[in-house]
C-alpha cells in the first residue's frame, strides 16, 4: 500500500490498495484487479497511479558486470482525478503480459507493484508476486526435452538493451544416463509472437572440446501435440549430438 508515500506528500489518511485477481498467467495473457482508493482527511487530486509488472532479471551493466534488477515488463496507468474526504473509488485495471515476460523459476520471480506518478513516488513494500507460467508450447517443448534424459536446473532471463528483443530466458538442463558422457550441458530458449514459437536448443560440449552447438526448429502456435513436438525436438537433438 502507499499509505506512507502519501503521509510524506501530507495526505494523512489516504490509503491505496491493489487487489489482483489472478496470480499466474502465460505470457500473452492478462493481469486484472482493481485499486482501491480510500480518502482521508482532505481533499486530494491525484493525476496518476501506476500498476507494474516487474520481473527480476539479469541485467548486464556498462562495465560488464551483470547484477540482478528488477525490470518494468509492463504497465496500467489510472486517474483517479479527484479523491474527496472519506470516499472510496474502485478502479479497474488490465496489464497485458507481453510474450517476452520470463516464467518464474529458480531466481526468476515477477511482482505486481504500484506507485504514484511521481519521482521516487514509489513504496518499496508494494509487491503482489504473480506466477508467470510457460505458455502450453513452451511446456510441450520442455517436457518433451526431460523426456530425452535431461532435468531442469535452471531458468535465468538476461536482459540486454542493446538487443532487439532486450530479454532472452534460457532453460538449463543437465543430461542423465549415457547422454553425460556426450553433453555437458543443455539449453532452451523461445522466441515467439502470435502465430509462431522459434524454439533455439544449444548445447555444450566442452568436455570433449567440440564447443557450443546450435540447432532450431519452429512451432505454429496452439502446436502442442506429444509426437509432433517429440519429434521437432528429437529432429534438434540428431544434429547436436552428430
């Protein structure tokens, strides 16, 4: 809640709370709730309150350090306009999650937080965690990579401004059985828009110094089928492992 921000701005009584209706979503899908606005002792006008969608990242410095941040995937704004003494307004809003939004896993976490349209207007105690779960593609192509013979390790999401598409999730996975004496290591990573999900499979072989390998493959969206999906990744794994 913003109860403090707004006693420091001399708005004693005020209150804001954001209620969020659902707590997991795919990427591509929506947010809602609503924010609750308390008056207090006097008359107040508020031009805008902000709802974010934030997910921490590894986050790529000027010196080449990498440190994890918080980034803004996403965002409502709401005008109250005017908030008279002792009323309370009910506001919808509708964050719409973009399909670049990291799923949360390992350290990877996203929050839903508020703030007032004002610098350093921010209440750092103001984290609703949601769960941002794979898209039924993504969860196709990775179950069917640990039906291969890999387990998950890890699941971090790097960001790079400088990049087309600033955030890349990788999806680690480690072999078992006869595939850890081939394969150091496994990963994952999607790229996808509304018709198509671009699936890039790198794995490292610096235990036999053959290096980093690559193969792709593509998926129409709504492509979830077990033996079309095995197969595509299977089709992957023949060229890695060559």
């Amino acid at each position: 809640m913003l109860n403090k921000m707004f006693e420091r701005l001399g708005v004693g009584g005020l209150k804001v709370e954001t209620v969020v209706d659902n707590h997991e979503v795919r990427p591509g899908g929506q947010i809602t709730g609503n924010m609750i606005i308390s008056g207090g002792a006097s008359e107040w006008n508020c031009d805008g309150l902000i709802v974010e969608l934030q997910t921490l990242c590894l986050v790529k410095m000027t010196d080449g350090e990498t440190v994890p941040k918080m980034v803004v995937m996403a965002n409502s704004a709401i005008c109250p306009g005017r908030i008279l003494p002792g009323s309370e307004q009910n506001m919808p809003f509708v964050i719409e999650v973009p399909l670049t939004t990291p799923v949360t896993g390992g350290v990877t976490r996203s929050v839903i937080t508020t703030r007032l349209d004002l610098e350093m207007a921010v209440d750092p105690t103001d984290h609703d965690p949601v769960t941002i779960l794979p898209t039924d593609e993504m969860k196709a192509v990775l179950d069917s990579v640990a039906a291969q013979g890999f387990r998950s390790c890890a699941a971090d999401a790097q960001y790079q401004h400088q990049r087309s598409v600033p955030i890349r999730q990788d999806f680690d996975f480690r072999p078992t059985g006869e595939l850890q004496s081939r394969i150091h290591e496994l990963e994952v990573s999607f790229a996808q828009n509304n018709e198509t999900v671009n699936v890039t499979l790198t794995v490292d072989r610096k235990l036999d110094n053959r290096g980093e390998r690559e193969a792709f493959f593509t998926i129409m969206k709504g492509q979830t089928d077990p033996e079309a999906v095995s197969a595509a990744v299977k089709g992957a794994m023949v060229t890695l492992t060559r």
